[in-house]
C-alpha cells in the first residue's frame, strides 16, 4: 500500500502553525512529514536516511543504495531542529556543531537541501 502524501495546503497551513508558535503535536506532526516527503521528493535517492522521532523518517539523496541494517548515512535530530533547519532559522553546520543533529556517513550533509523550499 503507497503512503497517502500530505496536501501543500494541509503541510502549509502546518508549518504557519508552527512558525506561529501555537501549533498542536498533529500540525508539528503534519509539518515534519510534510517536510520530509518535500525533501525526499527535491533529493530522490536512497543514499542518506533523515529521522526525526517520532514524527518520520525518509531515505533521499542519490548514490548507493542501503538495503539492510543500519544504514551507512544517518541524520538525525528532533522536530523543532528539523523545522528550524528548514525555515533557514538555523544553519546546518551550527547545527552539527552544537550536537542538534546527529550526522554520520560520508554523505550525510542536508546543506545543499537547506532551507528547504516548498513546490509551487
């Protein structure tokens, strides 16, 4: 069964709510998935696995692909991160370097895909 894809317009009006401040655990929910599958969408691949717990995780970037286990490129961090790193609120390496996203692997750099940038 395919995953049901989050609309532009329930994912934006998700990420109002969050830049808003006032949004629920449904729309900060809505808009880490929504950002997700934007990202996995703009960087389609199999190379690189982006996880925010518990909200969802994808696998983007073009190169080899992981077929089991963990896989070799891992990025992981919490939803106010990610939602930060996407509106341009945060930068990447500050990111890194201040140990608010956990990056392992040789292609585990989002920086070409931040801030994100939504379809149009």
């Amino acid at each position: 069964m395919a995953k049901r894809e989050i609309s532009s317009a329930d994912g934006s009006a998700a990420l109002v709510a969050v830049q808003g401040g006032n949004a629920t655990r449904l729309q900060t929910a809505t808009a880490v998935r929504f950002t997700l599958q934007v990202l996995a969408n703009t960087a389609p691949g199999n190379t690189v696995e982006v996880r925010v717990p518990p909200f969802g995780a994808v696998q983007c970037v073009e190169g080899p692909r992981h077929t089991r286990g963990t896989p070799p490129n891992v990025v992981e961090m919490d939803a106010p991160t990610w939602l930060a790193l996407w509106a341009g609120e945060l930068d990447w390496v500050d990111a890194v370097a201040d140990a608010r996203v956990h990056a392992s692997g040789l292609r585990a750099d989002l920086s070409d895909y931040l801030p994100g940038v939504l379809p149009a």
